[in-house]
C-alpha cells in the first residue's frame, strides 16, 4: 500500500479511537474500586472522630440536599447504643483559598450536652504549609472546636469576633474551615429533629450569602 495523506490519517484515525477505548475500558474497571475506595476511607473517618467503643460499628445514614449541597449524617451505633454522629459537611457559604474544603465532624451526647468530639478532613485544595495545616492533627482551628459545645461556638475566625483561631498566614482557608464546622453542626441539628427543613439548615449553617472567595477574584492574599 502506498503511503498517502488519506492512509497516515487513518491510521492515526485508529490509533486515536483504540487508545479511547483502551481509556474508557480502564475508566469502567477503576471507577467502581476508586468509589469503594473512597466510601471506605469515610467511613473509617466517621470512626475517627468518635471515641473508641467495642463491638461492630453500625452506620445509619441521612442526607440533607442543601442547594446543590449534600451534608451526610450517619448515626453511629454499637451494641444497640449511640456511639455518636458524624456528619460529612462542605463550607457551604465559604470558598477556600482554593475551593471550598469539605469536613467529617464528629457529635458526642452527653449529659443533656452536644460536644464535637473529633474533626477530620476530608477535602481541600489549599497552600501546602498554609491553609493545607488544616489536616495537621493538633492544629490552631482543630482545637478552637474540638471538646467544646457546638451552641457556645461563634463560627468566625477570632480576629472577626469568631472562636476559631485562624492558621497562619490563612485567613481565608480558616473561614471555610469554620463555616464546614457549622454546616456539620446545621447537619446535625437536621438530623435530630431541631431544623425541620433543608432551608432551616441553611439558614443555621450561614449568616450571609455565598460570595465568590476573595482568592478567586485575586484581590487580596490567603492571610
């Protein structure tokens, strides 16, 4: 066969058609192991941020759709009692420095009193040294909530009259950090019965509209 424009482009033709098969084949078989993966690792973080307990962990799941928000809440139970609750929450009106991040939030009862127990990361795309310290164990905004009462907690960093002392340098990554705490507190109080409603959760995890995050409009620096 002689070498022609018409046969280089199909043969190119072919190579690119096999190759996108190739991709989406391996696409298919991964996806359902990336979403196993994925489950498994929220679910060992729901664990995390509850105390230890003995017996098999059972989890039973609510969502409530806030907008285009989903906030997950999983009642977490052994030997027929409540462990705690966990709640998977995103900073539902506060745009990290990057995007906005995404929280597991563990609630203990105890006593007639709500406490957070334990908070993990979930998602984030912030600085690496800066806002990326939100995953540090032992953290600045980690222990600004951790052992206290959700009710007593005001969600804004200090230096705007909030609880939460900021990271350094992060000022933006912060506020996220605190508003994904109180959508998780929303959450939970969703899930007991207290906020009848989706719009009354949104209410209970904002006190402003969402804005565009000051990063994103490249305006001022993440400090």
């Amino acid at each position: 066969m002689k070498s022609s424009l018409l046969n280089m482009v199909l043969v190119l033709f072919g190579i690119t058609a096999v190759a996108a098969f190739l991709v989406g084949l391996v696409n298919n078989i991964t996806k359902e192991t990336i979403a196993q993966t994925e489950q498994r690792n929220k679910d060992l973080a729901k664990l995390e941020v509850l105390p230890t307990f003995e017996g098999e962990a059972k989890f039973e799941d609510k969502c409530c759709e806030i907008g285009e928000f989903k906030v997950n809440v999983t009642t977490v139970k052994a030997n027929d009692a409540i462990v705690g609750y966990a709640v998977e929450a995103p900073s539902l009106t506060r745009g990290g420095y990057a995007d906005r991040i995404t929280l597991m939030v563990g609630f203990v009862e105890k006593d007639d009193t709500t406490l957070i127990n334990g908070i993990k990361v979930l998602k984030q795309s912030e600085t690496p040294g800066l806002g990326a310290n939100m995953t540090k164990e032992g953290n600045s905004l980690e222990r600004s909530a951790v052992g206290k009462e959700p009710k007593s907690l005001a969600f804004a960093v200090s230096k705007e009259g909030g609880s939460f002392d900021a990271l350094t340098g992060s000022t933006i990554s912060s506020r996220a950090y605190a508003n994904a705490v109180e959508t998780a507190y929303a959450g939970y109080l969703w899930a007991k019965g207290m906020l009848p409603s989706a719009d009354d959760a949104k209410s209970g995890a904002t006190n402003t509209n969402y804005e565009e995050s000051e990063a994103q409009k490249g305006e001022i620096k993440n400090e």
